[in-house]
C-alpha cells in the first residue's frame, strides 16, 4: 500500500479515536486497525504488539480504578486513612479506565502501520520536500526499536553461548552494555553514511515513488468520508460524548458515526481483494 494512502488512513482513524469520548466508536476503530494489520502484516508478527498494547490498556483501567474514587455503584471501601489508596472503588471508575484503556490501544494501533506496513524510505518519500529533514527523523526513529531489539536479541544469544545465564539484576549489564554499545555504534554509521551521501547540503534527490494505484485511492476516500462524516455527525450532534460519571450509562449511538467508523475498514476490503 502506498504510504500516503496509509497516511490518510491513520489519520482519520486517531481524529476518530481523540474526538470522542464514545466507547462503541472507539471499539469500532480498535477493530479496524487489528484487521488492518492481520491483513497486511499477519497474526504472527503483531501478536507482541498486541500483547504490549493489552498489558497497556489493563494498566491504564486498574490506574483508573484505583486512583478514581467516583461513581455511585460501590463495590468496596478501603479506609480513608490509606494513603493514595483508601476510599469507594466503584464500577463507573472500573469502565472509565477501560475506555481510557481502549483509547490509547486504538491510538497506538492506528499508527502502528508506519512501523509494520511500510519501510522507513517509503514514510520519508511520503513527506513533501521541506519536510525531507523530517522525513528522515521519522524514518530513523522508526527503525531505532527494531534495531535495539534485534541487538539485544543476538547480544543475549551469543552471552547464552559462553556461558552466561541470569543470576538477577546485576547479571543483566553483561547484556546491556553490549546493547547499548551496539547501538551509539550503529549511530554513528548511520551519521557518518548520511554526511558521505552528502545529507543537507542541498535539495533533496528523490528516487521514483510509488504512484497511487486504484486500491489506494479507494482507501483515501473512504478515509476522507469516513473523516468528514464524523466530524458534521460530531458538529451536528448525532455523535454525543459519553461519561460514566456519577452513574453508568449505556452509550447514545447514531447511524451516521457507526458507518464512517466502519468506512475505515475499507483496508482490509482491499487486502483481502488483493491477496
């Protein structure tokens, strides 16, 4: 998929996801970008981002839970005179995390196909021209995480080799000084290639990019629908906010948003046609 399309797409969904407080929207989007990348990359390769993504999410509902002492649907009481912890813990504390939870899943999620779809020279070629400095920000930082994993990885194993096993914490700067010294190295080349290959020393030169194929512009549209009708249905009314505070409620729903949040499935339409 072109990268500018895959933009698009990204963009639309986190304009969905941080405009509403609507849980049933934000599911919605959730569903399209797990879709979106079990289509594009595959279970297997997404499964650790997944599970990253879900230890997030808990986190963020127990945090709620335990700090937010709201609502009208008690379930305990510790004693006030508990630090930090003590007071009702309640249902409605309990669902406002989880949507919080669900909330920067779906975000994480909806960017996570720079990262897995797209190499890091496709995100730069994406940018415009003045952006180019930018561009190559993107598409290093992009490629930091996979990079220090893969050290690590092999740091760990070759440690393994000769001998090395845990013994606590201590035990781990054996692997850890490598990692990071592979990586001020790894640095240091990608510097010194950028200076040899003359980088900022004048306009950027451009290989041929991926022009927009009919699939493509399928998805930029249906992206761009999806973006405008939820926001006239937000402007309009039809896509109320929801809040679990003082007591929970089912939230309100309308037609209108549900469809443009299921226009950004168009993706996996398009993968599953293409495959």
């Amino acid at each position: 998929m072109n990268a500018r399309a895959v933009a698009a797409w990204s963009a639309c969904s986190l304009f969905v996801i941080l405009s509403t407080t609507n849980p049933v929207y934000k599911v919605i989007v959730l569903a399209a970008a797990v879709s979106l990348l079990a289509a594009g990359a595959g279970l297997r390769r997404i499964r650790p981002l997944l599970v990253a993504v879900l230890f997030i999410g808990t986190f963020a509902a127990l945090l709620n839970f335990v700090s937010a002492h709201l609502g009208a649907t008690v379930l305990f009481t510790l004693p006030p005179q508990i630090p930090a912890l003590g007071g009702p813990y309640t249902v409605e504390a309990i669902v406002y995390g989880a949507v919080g939870g669900i909330t920067i899943a779906a975000a994480i999620l909806s960017a996570a196909p720079f990262s897995l779809l797209l190499d890091s020279h496709e995100v730069m070629d994406a940018l415009p021209a003045p952006l180019s400095r930018t561009g190559v920000a993107i598409a290093a930082s992009l490629n930091l995480v996979p990079a220090v994993a893969t050290s690590f990885i092999q740091v760990t194993d070759t440690q393994r080799l000769r001998g090395w096993k845990p013994r606590g914490p201590r035990s781990w700067m054996e692997v850890v000084v490598p990692v990071v010294l592979t990586s001020v190295e790894g640095s240091i080349q990608l510097a010194e290639s950028m200076e040899a290959r003359g980088f900022g020393s004048g306009a950027r030169t451009t290989a041929a990019s991926h022009a927009l194929r009919l699939s493509d512009w399928l998805v930029v549209a249906a992206s761009g629908v999806a973006l405008a009708s939820f926001a006239v249905a937000r402007a309009t009314g039809l896509a109320s906010d929801w809040f679990p505070y003082p007591t929970l409620t089912l939230p309100t729903i309308h037609p209108v948003p549900i469809a443009a949040c299921l226009l950004l499935l168009a993706p996996v339409v398009v993968w599953r046609s293409r495959a």
